[in-house]
C-alpha cells in the first residue's frame, strides 16, 4: 500500500519507528510483511499502532485489530473473536470446513476440537477474503497476554501473510515471557524517547510545572511517558 507522509510533529521521538511501520505498510524488505514491536510497559507501543492503524486507513486500507488481556488469557480463541467477530458473514463465502471451524471461534457452536491447521488455515483464507480488493493491517496489541489458542493462529497468520495485501504488526512487553517469543518475527525495540522529545511531550501535556518538579519528573521516567502520564496538572 502507498503510504502518505506523516504530519508534522506525528509522535515525538518516534521517528525510526514510524519509518519502520511505513516500510511494513508498503511490503518492502526489512522487516518484510510482519513485525513485533517489544517495549517496556508505558514505552508507547500502543501509540504506535493507533499511528499505523491510522496511517493504513489514509492509504486506503482496512484494519483488524485485537488487544490481549489478562482475564482473557484463559477463554480459548477470545483474541480472535475480538479480531473476527466483526467480519464473521464474510466467513460464508469460505469452505464447508473451514466455516464450521470458524463457527466455533464466533461461539456458533461448530467444531470445537477442529483440526489446529484447518482452523488456522480459515483464519488465513477469511484474512484473504476481508483484504480482498484493500490492502489490510492486522494489529495485535499486549502479546503477551493473548489465549494461547489465538496466539498460535495467529503466529500462523503471521508467517504466511507474505505475498498476500495484509500485514500483520504486533507489540508486545520486553521480559514477559509469551508464544510470540518462538515465532521468529521480524522485531524493532521501542526505546526510552530522546531527552527532547521527552520535554517536549511532558510540556504538552502538563503545562507550568515548577522547574525542579519538571527535571525530577523527567530523570525519575528516563524517556518512558507512562512514568509521568499521572502526575497531576500543577
């Protein structure tokens, strides 16, 4: 897909990132069509995928996306549900087989032990059918705490969307330990943001600090805005 230029002053700091996103976008080589992007907690990796969901549709493409999460990590197939759900009709048009393994991921009932490669290939041909005529972004946020039923699908996915019109970014936290970590994909660390970036950001959204407040705050986060995102407005 032909990816635009970003406006001006597009996420501070992230600039390597953001050059990384539009070469996925456009398929070129690095990092290919699937990337991981790993960070510490707060380093701003889901602001990065709302960055590339929004870049994807002003380039004319859909978006699948699915977040991970805790009280999930035990539902099989609930990341997937939350990915799918949406385009479950679209299921229709697949194969008999196919189609009953996936009634089961939309709680249809269908198959509940289906063959692990004839789910996981429905997963791949739906993907097919929903980029059919757009190219599409499938973005997964907080790996690290998908079902393992999902992350496995959709490692698969991952592996296998080149040559396809999707692409697939995901971002998960450095350190914990998950099913992506055996995968293989392509990965770009989310480091600390430069020390300017940090100011810049930290003004924006808390105007008038007194200045020894300011410079504690920016030592004790070290680039990281989640360390100063609930400070109060003072």
């Amino acid at each position: 897909m032909k990816v635009p230029a970003p406006p001006s002053g597009d996420l501070l700091g992230r600039a390597s990132e953001l050059r990384t996103i539009d070469a996925l976008l456009a398929g070129t080589d690095p990092p290919g069509p699937s990337l991981l992007l790993r960070g510490n907690p707060g380093a701003g990796k889901t602001a990065l995928l709302d960055a590339a969901g929004a870049r994807a549709v002003t380039a004319g493409a859909r978006v699948l996306r699915a977040t991970g999460a805790p009280f999930e990590t035990g539902i099989r197939f609930s990341t997937l549900h939350q990915m799918l759900y949406a385009a479950r009709d679209i299921a229709g048009r697949l194969p008999d087989d196919q189609r009953d393994a996936l009634a089961h991921v939309f709680g249809r009932g269908g198959a509940r032990d289906a063959d692990p490669l004839v789910l996981a290939t429905a997963v791949l041909a739906l993907v097919n059918e929903i980029a059919a005529g757009h190219p599409l972004l499938v973005a997964v946020d907080d790996v690290q705490w998908i079902d393992p039923a999902s992350a496995t699908v959709l490692g698969f996915l991952a592996r296998r969307v080149g040559g396809t019109p999707a692409r697939f970014l995901a971002a998960g936290r450095i350190g914990t330990p998950c099913l992506f970590d055996e995968m293989r994909l392509p990965e770009h660390t989310v480091g600390p943001l430069p020390p300017q970036a940090a100011a810049m950001l930290l003004d924006a959204g808390h105007r008038g600090l007194p200045g020894v407040v300011r410079r504690r705050l920016l030592a004790d986060a070290d680039g990281n805005p989640w360390r100063w995102w609930s400070c109060p407005d003072r």
